[in-house]
C-alpha cells in the first residue's frame, strides 16, 4: 500500500499515520519479536502500514518435545514464517534457551521450593525480551525493537496503559526502564484485541484465529503440579484452619498453593468454601480460612523491596495508585520509602497480598514501576 492507503486503513482502528512520519520511517529498521501468535502477526501488518523496513525475529526460549515427538517451538516458527512470507518481509530465529533457563526458569523453581509463587513473566520481559533480545536487536543494526504487547509510550517515553483494558500488560512490564522505551514500539498497544484479529485475517495471516497463548510459556496447556513436581522435592503436609487451628486435611506440599486460593483444595465435608489465607513452609502447613472475605485473607498493606522505577524516582510521601496482581483494578494507596524499602498504605484492606508478587504503581494511565512484595501489614 502507498500512504494515502495505509494511512486510510490505520485510521479504521485509531492509529494514526501523516505523511512525515511514513517518510521518516521508511529511514528506519525494525526487528519485531514475533512468537508464531496473533498480536505479534498484526504488529508485523502495521509496522509495514507505517513505512518501516521491518524484520521478523523468532526467539526460542524453551526447548521440549511434544507427544509427536516435535519440537514445540518448531511450530510457532512455522507460522512466523508464513505470516512474514505472506507480508514479504525477512524473518530469522534466534536460540536464548540457555539464557531463559539461567535468568528465568532457575529463579522459577528456586522461588516455588521456598514456598512463594513467582511471576517469570515479569522477568522474562526484565532479562530477556528488553535485555538479551534488545541488545541482539541493536547490534544487529535495529533503529528500534518491536513487540506484541498491550501498551503503549508517550512523547516523553513513559509508560502508558493499553487501549484495551482487558488486555493492558504494563504490570509486566514496570522493570523496563525508559531509556530502553526510546527504542521500543509498540504498535498494537492503542488497538483493542478484535480489532487486532481484524487486521490479522485481512491481511490473510494463518494466525489470524489462531488461540491464544496462556499461563506460562514453558508448561502450557498441562498439569501444573505435575509439571513442578519434576524439579522440585515435595512431601505431604497438611490443611489447617487458621482460626481453629484444626486439622482438616492433607495435601502434597505447600509450595503449590497460593494466597487466595480457592480451586483444586480438595477440601470436602462441612464448612467452606476454604481459601488459603497463608502458608509455613518450613512445617509445610497451608493454613486455609472460610469465606472469600474472612478478616484473614485481608491486608491494610504492604512492604516491598526489589524495586524499579520506569523513570527517575517520585518524592515520597506519595500518593497514588497500585495494583497486587495481574487484571485487578487500579487501588488508591500512600508510599512511603523507609530505608531501601517502600511501605504501601492502601486506603481500603486489600484481599490475598501474595508475599514474592509484584506491586505495580500508577499515574492515572502512567505506569510508575513497581517492586517486590516482601511483608504484608495487618
């Protein structure tokens, strides 16, 4: 398409595109992250849209065979192969299992041993995405790095919320600093999730109803405990109640529940519905509570340490809002930071503070950054 056409097409789902700005990216080489899914298939659609001389980049993090007997990720390379021919750009595969499983699995299974539940999205984005394929990227020649994510930057590089609300993923993404966002686009960031499958099947991509990608990369569509019970050493313990301190139950071990949990307790009889309200892992007990809304399963706040600000660090006392998990809606909060520390003060108890998680800062749409959730307040 010439840029009266792509202008035109963007236009249809709010991107828009003027004649300087495909003049000066026709100047500029992009290397796009593309997974073999849908959001990075359109990213490929738009960034051609735009004018950019765009390259498709494979990378294959996790190496493990199917019931076939077929490399997984040789899947997903077969359909980057055939959206980048469909659109007539380059492509390539770049192999960083060995880094994946040093910076991401190894914390992985270190972090579920001691009895947390850890994130390794959030540092597959930190050590991998915007770190080893960033800098693979710019010594390959890139002007800029591209990817599928639900976000976007503003003129000051600041990251900022996605169009979509179901789908933004700045929580994941509060490690990234902005002088690396400089060099990052993200072209889907301000389109909602139809529409991104809209541009997919118009520009005929095999990817275009293809399912999406869930949970984490490399356990897929399997059976968790069964999956972590092959690298960590378990043993029964038992199901307590936090108020009664009876005994209801038996379980495999502590490391796979998590704060808040409802699902997959096996807790029958009387009473209930029971959700983990916390866990001693050195005892291998998970204390479990009655009712989603039991006193226990409630915070006034939190501590948390590990902290990474997106850009120069706020003045404290400061007010404004936070987020404890993935998808949960924006809370009003006060922080303070006391030694290395940050002390959040939520203006109403939050429920299921996980001990390990992320807490992730806002400005209205502005992500601030986030750190490590170490200590819960009563």
């Amino acid at each position: 398409m010439n840029f009266t056409e792509s202008a035109s097409y963007l236009s249809k789902f709010g991107i828009k595109l003027t004649r300087e700005e495909f003049d000066f990216n026709s100047t500029k080489t992009v290397i796009l992250g593309m997974s073999g899914g849908v959001d990075s298939s359109a990213c490929a659609a738009v960034l051609k849209l735009q004018g950019f001389n765009v390259k498709g980049m494979f990378m294959k993090n996790w190496e493990e065979q199917d019931e076939d007997g077929r490399c997984t990720s040789e899947k997903e390379y077969a359909d980057v192969i055939s959206v980048c021919e469909k659109l007539d750009i380059p492509y390539y595969s770049v192999n960083f299992v060995e880094e994946y499983r040093d910076n991401v699995f190894k914390y992985f299974v270190d972090e579920y041993e001691k009895g947390f539940t850890p994130n390794p999205d959030i540092l597959c984005n930190r050590e991998i995405k915007f770190k080893v394929f960033f800098n693979k990227a710019m010594m390959l020649g890139a002007d800029y790095l591209a990817t599928g994510h639900y976000c976007q930057k503003d003129k000051d590089n600041n990251l900022v919320k996605g169009a979509d609300d179901n789908k933004d993923q700045t929580y994941f993404l509060y490690t990234i600093k902005n002088e690396i966002l400089e060099k990052v686009l993200f072209p889907i960031g301000g389109v909602e999730k139809k529409y991104v499958r809209q541009i997919a099947k118009d520009f005929d991509l095999i990817t275009h109803d293809k399912k999406d990608s869930t949970g984490i990369c490399f356990i897929g569509e399997r059976n968790f405990k069964n999956f972590l019970s092959n690298y960590i050493k378990t043993q029964k313990g038992n199901f307590i109640h936090a108020d009664t301190g009876k005994v209801l139950g038996s379980h495999d071990g502590a490391c796979f529940y998590t704060i808040g949990q409802r699902k997959g307790l096996g807790l029958g009889g009387p009473g209930g519905p029971w959700f983990v309200s916390s866990k001693n892992v050195e005892s291998n007990d998970v204390y479990v509570v009655e009712g989603e809304n039991n006193p226990l399963l409630f915070h006034k706040g939190l501590e948390a340490d590990e902290i990474s600000w997106v850009a120069d660090e706020p003045t404290f006392p400061l007010k404004c809002k936070a987020k404890i998990r993935y998808r949960q809606k924006d809370q009003a909060c006060t922080i303070k930071k006391i030694d290395n520390k940050l002390v959040v003060d939520f203006d109403e108890p939050q429920r299921a503070i996980a001990i390990r998680q992320s807490v992730v800062f806002y400005a209205d749409d502005i992500c601030l950054g986030g750190a490590i959730i170490s200590d819960r307040i009563r």
